[in-house]
C-alpha cells in the first residue's frame, strides 16, 4: 500500500550466530521511512534492528596527513560526481594539502601536533568534526593511531585506507615487512576502525603482482594504484548502504 516496486533484494544468514541480514531496494513515490520501518517490525523478533534510507550523497569529513595519492583522489572523484557524497571538510596536521583542498572548494583545518599530546590533539580535532552533521570520517592516509576515546565518539563511522592485505602486515612499514617476507603479492584494505590497530570491519580489499626485482620504494609506488582503487570501491558501497556490520566482520550487498 506505499505504491513500491522491489526491484532487488539480497539475504545473507550467519549461521554462526545465527543472524539473518537482507537488503531490499524499492522504487515508487516518495516514502515515509518511519512508518516502513514500524510495520515491518511487526513481523520481527524484538532484538531485530530495520532501517529505511531514502538514496542521498552522504556528508563525509575527510583527514589525511602527508601522503596525497588517496586524498586527492577521493577530492577528484567527487568533484566529477563519482562518490555521490559532499565533503563538509577536510583535517590534516600538516599544511601541505590545504591549495589542492582548497582549489576543490572544500574547507581546510590543519590543526599541528607541535607541542601537544595526541589527546589534546584530537580534541581539537573533534572540535572541527563537531560543528557538522556527518555520516562518515575518511581516513585517507591518515598515519596516525587514534585512541580508544576518539574511535569510540564515532563508533562505525570511521573508515581507513591500509596498505597492506590485512591480516598481513599490520602497522606501521607494511611494505617493508612485505618486501623482507619477499612477498609476491601485495594489497590494500579498506575498513571500518575500531580499537584494535588494523583490525577492524573489512569492507573491501585489492592485490597486485609483485616480482623479486621490486624494492621497498617501487613496492610502495606500486601499492598506491591498489589503494586508491580500493578505497573508492568501498567508500562507494558504504555510501550506497549496501554494507552492514555483522560483529568484527561485514556483509556486503
């Protein structure tokens, strides 16, 4: 009785934990998400969690620290329309990426670290963030550890660029730790952060080959194709809400 069509629709059950998921797109008439999502709780257990979401570009803050390749990268795709989000800023403790930021429109805040502890310096990085209604925090390269209390202020929304095919090579120098392995592939993985370094949520992950002739440094320029790549692909996922957190794991529709 809401004049929807359901154009598709995908199931997963966890048979672990015995969980269902389903993701249901519908096309029609403006709908009311509140009253969607009442009447089909009816017909659910009581711990069921449903969510209705009208298709919008997501409000994303975006930080990144002194690499550029996956920052600009995010700051280009969305200039021509790619990302379907609106970059309400940017945060960096360095200077250095403010004139590409700032040439795409978006606001700068470069908050330094000099002189100040990481939770003095993240405080006044939320400070930033808390001026805006958001969805999401890109990490783009973001080489900093957060701490316990900022991961948990935006508990599953913060999402980070590694390089490195998690679980391997965690930290910092992954490519080093690659190359002394002598590795013959080499990766990126996009994930939600949580309190663990390295360990949280996978969303989405890419590989490429590498030969006994590639050092560190021709490792790492290689790897940088690999993370950009990676990261749009999951930002545009998550943007378009076809992941779903199932415990330290994800389903993604």
């Amino acid at each position: 009785h809401q004049g929807l069509n359901i154009i598709k629709n995908d199931e997963y059950v966890d048979p672990e934990n015995g969980t269902f998921f389903t993701r249901t797109e519908a096309e029609g008439p403006l709908v009311d998400c509140e009253f969607i999502e009442s009447e089909v709780k009816k017909v659910l257990s009581e711990n069921s969690f449903v969510k209705c979401t009208v298709p919008q570009k997501k409000k994303i803050i975006l930080m990144g620290t002194k690499d550029y390749h996956c920052y600009t990268d995010i700051l280009t795709r969305n200039h021509f329309n790619q990302l379907d989000a609106d970059i309400l800023c940017a945060i960096s403790n360095r200077d250095s990426l403010r004139e590409i930021t700032e040439r795409y429109g978006v606001p700068y805040s470069f908050i330094s670290t000099k002189d100040l502890k990481r939770e003095d310096h993240e405080a006044k990085v939320a400070e930033v963030i808390d001026q805006f209604e958001f969805d999401y925090i890109v990490l783009a390269k973001y080489m900093r550890i957060l701490t316990p209390s900022f991961v948990e202020k935006y508990h599953g929304k913060i999402i980070n660029i590694h390089h490195s095919f998690l679980p391997a090579f965690i930290g910092a120098n992954p490519y080093r730790q690659a190359y002394e392995r002598g590795v013959k592939i080499i990766g990126a993985t996009a994930h939600f952060v949580n309190n663990e370094l390295d360990q949280g949520p996978i969303i989405e992950q890419g590989v490429m080959r590498i030969g006994h002739q590639h050092n560190v440094k021709q490792m790492a320029a290689a790897g940088k194709e690999v993370e950009r790549d990676v990261l749009a692909k999951a930002l545009k996922m998550v943007f378009n809400d076809r992941v779903l957190l199932n415990g330290n794991k994800t389903v993604v529709f």
